[in-house]
C-alpha cells in the first residue's frame, strides 16, 4: 500500500521545474518528484495504445495513472448506450499495464442518480479494477446511490470545492481525493495548513490529484504534500 499524489496532467509551470529531476520529456522529469499522475487528456479526446504505452515506459515501475472516461460517455451519451465508446476506451488504457491506477469518472453536474442506470454493471463486466466517480448533482449522495456504489465496487471521491458537504468526504475502498482550488476552482492555491490538515486524513493507502493547474499551483501544492 501507498500514497499516490500527483497531478492533473504533468505540465513542469515555470516556477517549480527546477525541482525536478532530468529526463527526456516533461512525463520523465515529473517521475522524478511525484508518484502519480490523472490522464485527463483522455476526457477530451482518445489516444493511441502506442501514446499510453509511451507514457508508461517514461516513468518508474511504481508510478501509477488514473485515466478519466470520455465526456462521449459520460457527458454526451450521460452513460447510455456506451458499450462500444467503453470497449474502445478500456483497449487503449489498458496498455499501461501495471502502471494503470484507478479509472475516473467524472459526472456532468445536471446528471442525477437513476437507480434504473446500469452503467457500473456495464463497466464492471469489462474492468475489474479500481473506479473512482466524482459526482456532483446532490441525488448521487444519498443512501439509495452509495449503495449502488457500494454494489459495484466503486468509490466516490471527495472533491474540493464540495458541491455538497458530503462530497467533500470519501465514500468506499479507496480514498481518492481530488483537489480543484478554493475558492477559485483551477485557479486557488492551497495554504500549508489546509495541506497539513488533509495529510493527517490520509490513510496509507490513498490518492491526492491536485485539479488547480492554471497557475501552476498544483505542481507545488502536491510537491509540499510529498515532504
């Protein structure tokens, strides 16, 4: 067991690259300081078997990806009639091997609990390993959907900013923060108390992503977290 904490993407912001190590790309370099990183690129747009297979061999064996699911399935199709978008997905990632962490999905905020939804069912069939969903409409944090949750073996993350108080918690096996920037989401730095508060909450097994990338402070937030 471990503590993986990391960053959105693995962009070195002017103001930190000197704490990094060598290395033959920004992905290299990055290894050097932190353990873990969230492909969130992958959201947005597929990537080749051979892209992920890239990555993995720039990193050290006990370095681990979370790769969050397509908005085609999650924001587009809002997890109907995504059998073939999954299939196509989970083949790409799945060349990460031992480096493939946890999978994320990150719901649209209009998109409530449906009890009738089979999506975890779906992607259970599928994948085996750890899911991580970060809901944010209030219908996802009711006992009727943690125990959907709990069904599929999946675990919601605790998000800051909360979109409710019960987001900010974790809910299941592991514990998977992830960290926006408060209160300006992408853009807030966090102070050393807020990080001394949450590594106290960590337990040994746990992941950190830290989301407040557009000003760099999320590479340094994660590097404090580190010491």
């Amino acid at each position: 067991m471990s503590r993986h904490i990391g960053t959105a993407g693995w962009s070195l912001p002017k103001q930190h690259r000197k704490r990094f190590g060598a290395g033959d790309s920004n992905l290299a370099r990055y290894a050097t300081r932190l353990n873990a990183a969230e492909i969130n690129s992958s959201f947005y747009r597929p990537h080749k078997p051979s892209t992920y297979k890239r990555w993995a061999e720039s990193v050290p064996a006990d370095f681990r990806f979370s790769v969050k699911l397509p908005k085609t399935v999650t924001h587009e199709k809002r997890l109907e009639g995504i059998e073939v978008l999954l299939d196509t997905f989970l083949g790409e990632c799945a060349v990460l091997g031992r480096k493939l962490g946890p999978l994320l999905v990150q719901l649209p905020p209009s998109l409530q609990f449906d009890p009738r939804n089979r999506f975890f069912e779906t992607l259970r069939a599928r994948f085996g390993g750890a899911v991580v969903c970060e809901p944010r409409h209030a219908t996802w944090f009711t006992p009727e959907a943690e125990a959907a949750f709990r069904a599929g073996r999946i675990s919601r993350v605790a998000a800051d900013p909360a979109p409710v108080p019960a987001a900010a918690e974790p809910f299941g096996r592991l514990v998977y923060y992830r960290w926006h920037g408060s209160p300006r989401k992408y853009y807030s730095d966090y102070d050393d108390a807020a990080l001394r508060a949450l590594k106290k909450r960590l337990p040994k097994d746990a992941w950190v992503i830290f989301d407040n990338t557009t000003l760099g402070h999320a590479t340094g937030n994660a590097l404090a977290l580190t010491r």
